[in-house]
C-alpha cells in the first residue's frame, strides 16, 4: 500500500547491489511513493549489472557509478542527479558498508591498520564526503533528508562485528557533527537507523551470522526488522512527517537494543 508520502520528492540511493540489499528494498519503497531516484554502487558492483533490472522497476531512473571514496565520482554524481532532477536533492539514502579485516579473516586484536583505514573510508568518512559534496554544490533543498544504516555494536559489544563496530561509531558521530552544521545551515536533517540484523550480502560477512540472527529474533519482541519494513522506515524519515528529527541514531529492530533478556532466550539455554 502507498502513501503518495514521497509525491514530487527527488533522491540519490546509494547501496543497492541485488534483490536482498537493504538499498533495493529502500529504492522499490521510495518510488512506489512517488519519488523520483538515482541510483548509485561502486563501479564494479554495477559491472554484476543486477541494478538495471532495479532501474527499470522505478520508472527508469539513471545508474551513475560512483566509489563512495571518491570525492571526484561523489561530484560527478551529485551534479548529474541534479541535472536529470533539474533542481535540488530532497533525499539521500547511504547504505554502504565495507569491512577489510572482516572480509579477509582477520581478529580485532591483530587488525592491519591500513585495511581499517580502507573500512573507516569506504563505511564512516564516505558520509562526510557525500554530505561535503552536497554541501559545496549547494545540492539539497530546505529540510533535505539523509539517512546512513547503521549497528547496535556501535554501542555494544558484538565481537564477531569486528572493526565495524568502531566504523559505525564513527559513521554515527559524523551524522552528529554534520547534521549539526547542515541544519544550521539550510535546516538538513542527517540520522542514522540502527537495523536490526539482516540477510545480506553485506550482513551475512559477519562470523556466526546465521546463529546470530536467530539470538536477536529471539531477543526482539517483535521479531527481527526485515530489510523491508527498514525501507518503510526510511521513506518517513524521507517525508515530510518528520522534518524536526535530526541527529539521531533511530533504532529500528523489533526492540532489540532495550531488552535485557527473553523467555525464548532462557529456553535456548535450557532454562524451563
Ligand atoms: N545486513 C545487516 O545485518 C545490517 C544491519 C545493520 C546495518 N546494516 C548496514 O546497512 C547498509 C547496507 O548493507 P546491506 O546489508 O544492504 O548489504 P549490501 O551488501 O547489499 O550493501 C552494501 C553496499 O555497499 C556497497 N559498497 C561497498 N563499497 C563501496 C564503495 N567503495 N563505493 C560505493 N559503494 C560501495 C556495495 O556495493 C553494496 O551495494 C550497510 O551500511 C550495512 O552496514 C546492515
């Protein structure tokens, strides 16, 4: 069911590699309520050419590729959305993540440091660079809204989460700081969700994860969030129902981060 909640609204979503993406989910929802989007990966995400069936699904929309790195791509992508919109950016999604040391195995105790650089850049510093860009393009409108994707092991330890733990906080410090200076300056709002764990291409990097997810669903009263209900989320916080929320970390996980333990948890443990 459609709302019209996102009538006339044009946005970049970043993040959309195939069907199960959180980014995927997010696009379908947004112009099923009327957006207008462009959609964005890194250069050899598109080259698996999954995007284009997406693209095609919502009315079209162009696919620019851009690393998320590069503050040239991010310029080059930024100034052709705004000429195929013909104006200004009400919305960006990012949801990218990419952890080095996780992909390749390595412990938290014996991080390689330039790998953790690689993850900080790619997963935390690339929303400071997206929102720079926007910034110095004069890109978004009045009351824009930019969401990251985020982790409750920014606050809590999860030790398979590994150095992403620490490019979250970081990710979600940056939505802080900017989404301070932005919305001073032309009333942007810059929140993070925190979603619950989900099957991805990207969440199933993380060690343990199919064990895992069965831990947070039993530990969530309402059960883990599905990428798709975080798409619904995301297009509110898209609208404008909710233009006075603004550096926020929004927890969207079935009630995960505020339960201290369940029954079905002290089940599993061989409690009565
Ligand atoms: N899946 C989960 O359990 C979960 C839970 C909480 C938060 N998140 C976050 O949600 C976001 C989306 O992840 P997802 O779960 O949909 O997985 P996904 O693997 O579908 O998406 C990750 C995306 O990041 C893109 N990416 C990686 N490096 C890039 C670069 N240099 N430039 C541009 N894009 C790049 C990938 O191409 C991919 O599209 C991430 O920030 C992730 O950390 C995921």
């Amino acid at each position: 069911m459609a709302y019209n909640l996102l009538k006339g609204k044009k946005g970049i979503i970043f993040g959309a590699l195939d069907e199960k993406s959180i980014a995927w989910k997010t696009a379908q929802k947004c112009y099923a309520e009327g957006a207008e989007i462009v959609l964005t990966n890194a250069p050899v995400a598109l080259r698996m050419g999954a995007i284009n069936q997406l693209a095609a699904e919502c009315g079209n929309a162009p696919v620019i590729g851009a690393d998320v790195t590069s503050l040239d791509d991010l310029k080059n992508l930024i100034e052709k959305s705004m000429e195929h919109f013909g104006g200004k950016i009400d919305f960006i999604l990012h949801s990218v993540g990419m952890g080095l040391n996780v992909r390749k195995g390595k412990h938290y105790t014996e991080m390689n440091y330039e790998w953790n650089q690689k993850t900080f850049d790619i997963s935390s510093m690339s929303l400071h660079k997206v929102l720079r860009t926007a910034w110095e393009l004069d890109a978004l409108s009045e009351h824009a809204s930019v969401i990251a994707l985020t982790y409750i092991a920014a606050q809590r330890v999860f030790p398979d989460y590994n150095e992403m733990a620490d490019a979250k906080a970081l990710l979600e410090s940056v939505t802080r700081m900017f989404g301070y200076y932005y919305g001073e300056k032309n009333k942007v709002r810059v929140n993070t969700i925190s979603q619950s764990p989900t099957p991805t291409t990207a969440g199933s990097g993380v060690k343990g994860f199919d064990s895992f997810i069965n831990y947070a669903e039993k530990m969530s009263p309402l059960g883990n969030a599905p990428a798709e209900a975080c798409a619904d989320y995301i297009a509110v916080m898209f609208s404008d129902l909710t233009k006075y929320v603004t550096m926020q970390n929004l927890f969207h996980d079935g009630g995960f981060s505020f339960t201290g333990v369940t029954p079905k948890v002290l089940e599993a443990m061989g409690g009565e």
